[in-house]
C-alpha cells in the first residue's frame, strides 16, 4: 500500500579563492551513512518485481519508506530525500521498462498500479515539484557563486551530492522542458576554461581538496565520474542520445574528450596494459603540463570510481563524435578505440586481483555494470573481446554474492543492494529493465529507447 504524502562575459573569468575549504564534504545519508541505503532498497525491489523474481508489495512498502516525508532542504539529492523518491518511482514505471512480451508481469504490474491510481500520480507530481524548486534553489545559487567570482565546489555539481544528480532524474521526468535545458546549460559551462592564478583551467576546478586524506594546495581538476570531467562527459552524452541537439552539445563534449587526451598517461608497472588516467591534476600540474612527483602509485584501480568510470565516459564521448559529420570524426574513432583499450585492461585477473570490495563505488558490481554497457556499445573484435573478458568479472561478482551475510548493509554504493542489482544483470543476460544504472551515468541513454510515460505520469 503506497501511502499519500504528507549570459556570460566574452574574456575568460576570474576566479577568486572562497574561503579556505580543506576538503570536498563527504555525501551523507539520512542516517549519516554513505548516501543510498533506502534508495538502494527500493530500486533493487523494483528491479526484482519488475522482472518476476520479486513481489509488488515489497517494492511499494520500499518506495512507501522513500516517499514519507522526503527530505527536500539542501542534503536532498540524486540518493536522498525527494530526488531519490523521485528516481525510485520512476524505475518502476511499468509502460517504460517493463519486457511488454511478459503478459503476466504486465497484468500484475498494472493491477497493483491500478489500485491506487490518483495516489501514483498525486505523489510522482509532489515529487516533481519538490524535484523542480530544488533545481532552481541551487541553480540560483550557482549562478550567485559564479557573480562573485568564486569557483563551484565539487558538491555543487557532482552526481552524489549536486546537479549532475539532480539533472540525471530531471532528464528522465522532464526532457524538453525549460528546467532541463538550464541545467544542461549549467553544465556546458562547467567546460569553459577560467583563470585562476594567471593559469587557464577547466571551469569545473575546484579550490579545496579532493577528500580529506588527499591534499592539493591551490586546489584540483577532477576527472572521475562522481566528481570531475567523466560524470560531465556521460552525462551532456545521455542529454544528446535523449535528443538534445548534437550540434550544440559537440563543443564541450570535444572539449572534455580532449581533455582526457591530454592527460592519458602511458603504460606503467601497475596499469601495463593501456594508458591510464590520474584521479585529478593540480593547477601546478595543469600549468606546466605534466604529473608532478610520485603520481600513478594506486591510481589507477579498475572501478567505476576510478579507470573503469573514466573509460566508459570516453568511450560514450567519443562515439558521439565519431557519429557526427564534424572533422574530428576520424580523431574520435581513435579514441573511442583507446578509450575500449582502457576498459579492457580494467578486466584483466591482473586488475581483479586488486578491487577488495563487492560494491558499485570501488568494487566488482560497478566494474561488472560498467563494463556491461561498455560492451554492449562496443563493435566487432573488440566487443568479442570484452564480452569475454567479462566472464571472469562475472565469476567474481558471483563468489561476492555467494558469501553475502543475511541482512547486511543495504546501501546502493557500498552495501548489498548495489552487489545484487549488478548480479541480477549477471544472472538475466539483459540490461536491467528498470534502467537503474543510468544513475551511474554508464548507460548512455538515460532511458530505453521505447520507453513509454509511466501509468501515474
């Protein structure tokens, strides 16, 4: 029973230091766990009711926990509060995602919808409209931090905490609205370069640390998928394959595809098997256009959060390119085929050998889920090649799940929910019907491509 609810100057800007921040604020959850727990309950029930191996009334008495007062103050975001009820319910949108070949699923799927049909849309539109005022409280406020001169934070933008999140719900609730288009806007000029200390960086530098066990005096580039260039890539890709305009979109996808060009790294001891990329460079570094000391040791690990993320959204940018009629098309295809280099090398026994968890942020889930998708866009001998190379991921992820304690952490990142929605995907052969991992931003599309409007929507 699902219960009812209670424009920009021509020259290049000047960034200004905020003051001192030490390091990115850690992304916390309801109960000041990492962000994701009930969200993760409830897309893992709706996944598995959706595909027969689950029950309706779980998934409701999930979606029921996530709806009840939803937290909408400046915490909420894409794994709390409304934004997570939000991205909840629209999983388990029966006409969107469900396998319509399955006439038993659909019946049951839709009686139980059917039984409470004003209470699934008067919630689904509560929730957009939470979804809307929190897009537009922190889009007036980065636009106010951008008057003053001052550089984003990793936690305005980044898809845990900031609009990277936000905007991967809104563009699967609310594609072609005007909302959408200032975020994706927002977005692109996150790619154009700024000045900061007379040195010309990308304008989703940051001025604090990348965490509190890593220092970068004078701030740092990110370029992983939860915080810097990758999640910028994948996520302008998701908004051209749901039919933004590519013409509009192709500079700052060349821009950060060119970006992961320049600081590729060669082959090393630890990473032999393609080039790599690091989890960040400093001003210092950008300024003279190298690495600086001893970087690379334990760098480069093959996880969503690391080389495999990174990867993907090369892979995905630079096939857009390669589809368009522009001259770097040529270019891109090279790219694309580094970049499918690179995700390879994460697959190796070799590599496997040194993920130590089970979950999507650093673990075998997230590789699995990754490198999934990156197969399945993958051509010729190299989709042959990382199909195969997937097996052994696949035998991993299958040992982790054997050995889950009843009743473990339930968390989407870390915990089990996130470990059994990537085994799920293992044991179907298919893409998860819910499209769950487009909040990974690995699956290009942010929904399927026949996607229908939800019964309550």
């Amino acid at each position: 029973m699902i219960r009812e609810r209670t424009r920009r100057k021509a020259r290049l800007p000047q960034m200004t230091r905020p003051a001192p921040a030490p390091s990115a604020p850690a992304a916390v959850g309801a109960r000041g766990d990492l962000p994701g727990s009930d969200v993760g309950s409830a897309i893992l029930a709706v996944e598995l009711a959706l595909t027969g191996d689950g029950r309706w009334d779980q998934a409701e008495m999930a979606i029921d926990e996530l709806t009840r007062d939803p937290d909408v103050s400046g915490a909420a975001s894409l794994f709390h509060g409304a934004p997570a009820a939000a991205l909840a319910m629209d999983t388990a949108a029966v006409d969107g995602y469900l396998d319509l070949r399955d006439a038993q699923l659909v019946a049951e799927a839709r009686r139980r919808q059917a039984q409470e049909p004003r209470l699934f849309r008067e919630m689904q539109l509560d929730l957009d409209e939470d979804l809307r005022q929190i897009v537009e409280q922190r889009l007036a406020a980065a636009e106010a931090r951008y008057e003053a001169g001052r550089p984003p934070t990793a936690a305005e933008f980044g898809l845990l905490e900031g609009m990277l999140g936000l905007g991967v719900i809104l563009l699967r609730r609310a594609p072609g609205t005007v909302l959408m288009q200032r975020v994706i806007d927002y977005v692109v000029s996150l790619t154009r370069p700024v000045l900061v200390n007379a040195v010309r960086l990308p304008g989703w530098y940051v001025a604090h640390n990348p965490g509190p066990d890593s220092s970068t005096p004078g701030g740092h580039v990110n370029m992983t998928m939860a915080s810097g260039a990758g999640g910028l890539l994948a996520f302008l890709v998701a908004c051209v394959r749901a039919g933004y305009t590519r013409d509009s979109l192709h500079v700052p996808i060349k821009a950060l595809v060119d970006w992961f060009v320049r600081w590729q790294q060669p082959a090393s001891a630890e990473w032999p098997d393609s080039v790599w990329w690091p989890r960040w460079v400093t001003p210092a570094e950008v300024q003279v256009g190298h690495l600086v000391g001893s970087r690379g040791v334990g760098e480069a690990l093959p996880s969503w959060s690391r080389m495999a993320g990174m990867a993907r959204a090369v892979q995905m940018g630079a096939s857009v390119l390669a589809a368009s009629r522009y001259p770097h098309a040529d270019e891109a295809r090279m790219v694309r085929a580094l970049a499918e280099e690179a995700m390879l090398a994460c697959l190796t026994n070799r590599q496997l050998r040194r993920l130590s968890s089970g979950g999507l942020w650093g673990g075998l889930a997230g590789l699995y889920q990754t490198g999934y998708r990156a197969a399945a866009d993958a051509t010729g001998p190299t989709e042959i090649r990382l199909k195969h190379r997937m097996s052994a991921v696949g035998d991993a992820l299958r040992s982790q799940v054997v050995t889950l304690p009843a009743g473990g952490p339930g968390d989407l990142w870390s915990g089990e929910s996130g470990l059994r929605l990537a085994a799920q995907t293992l044991r179907r052969g298919t893409a998860p019907t819910s499209w769950w991992d487009a909040c990974l931003l690995v699956t290009g599309n942010p929904y399927p491509a026949d996607r229908r409007s939800a019964p309550w929507s």
